[in-house]
C-alpha cells in the first residue's frame, strides 16, 4: 500500500458578522472569570469589549478590545500556524467559522488570543 502524503494549504474567504463577534464575546462571560477577569463590557456602537482582570499572582490588567482584534483572533485559532497553546484538534471547530460551534472554553481561548497573544490559562 502506498501513502499518499502532501502538505495543503487550503484558502477560504471569511466572513463573520458583530452578531457573530457578540455571541463569542457572550460565551467568553461564562469562561473568563475563572481566569482572574472582573470587570468586561461590551459597547455595541463602538464594537468593542473592555474587559479588567486580576490574576492568581496579584497581577493586575485591562484592555478594550476592537472587534476586528476578537475577529484576527478567531483567525490566528483557526489558521493554528503557530503554537497558541491549545490542542490542535480545536482548529477544526474555528475553522467552521460559526459562532454557534463556539462554547465558552474556546471563547475563553479567542479572547486570550486578542489579550495576551495566546492561550494562557486552560
């Protein structure tokens, strides 16, 4: 038998709408906080989400995230070119593009992607 083995790259034009960016922003809420986040706000107009946080070692921070930030995030999970420090089998729920396949751990993971360029808390 023989293996037939190529390296793909494979291009897709996306698209996700504020709705879109809004619902991960909603499921993130459920996850963040266990993490050190105590304050986040969602303007609607601006889109964009504040969030302030507190973390284990007393290490305080905050942000005000741009959507487009939210969204090139859900990209570098999807595109997973790099090591984000998540397992590589949850490329193929980013790379489907729809926010209903988003629940609140890869929410979490998307919005600390925009943070801190990675996942740091798992």
């Amino acid at each position: 038998m023989t293996d037939y083995t190529a390296t793909a790259i494979i291009r897709k034009r996306v698209s996700l709408t504020t709705d879109d960016i809004e619902s991960v922003v909603d499921m993130a809420g459920y996850s963040i906080g266990l993490w050190g986040v105590h304050f986040a706000e969602v303007d609607d107009e601006a889109e964009t989400y504040a969030l302030a946080w507190t973390l284990e070692d007393g290490t305080h921070g905050s942000k005000t995230l741009r959507f487009k930030e939210i969204f090139g995030a859900w990209l570098r999970c999807a595109e997973h070119t790099e090591d984000l420090g998540m397992h590589d089998s949850y490329g193929v729920t980013f790379r489907r593009f729809d926010a209903g396949d988003i629940d609140a751990e890869l929410a979490d993971y998307i919005i600390q992607v925009a943070l801190f360029g990675k996942v740091v808390f798992s």
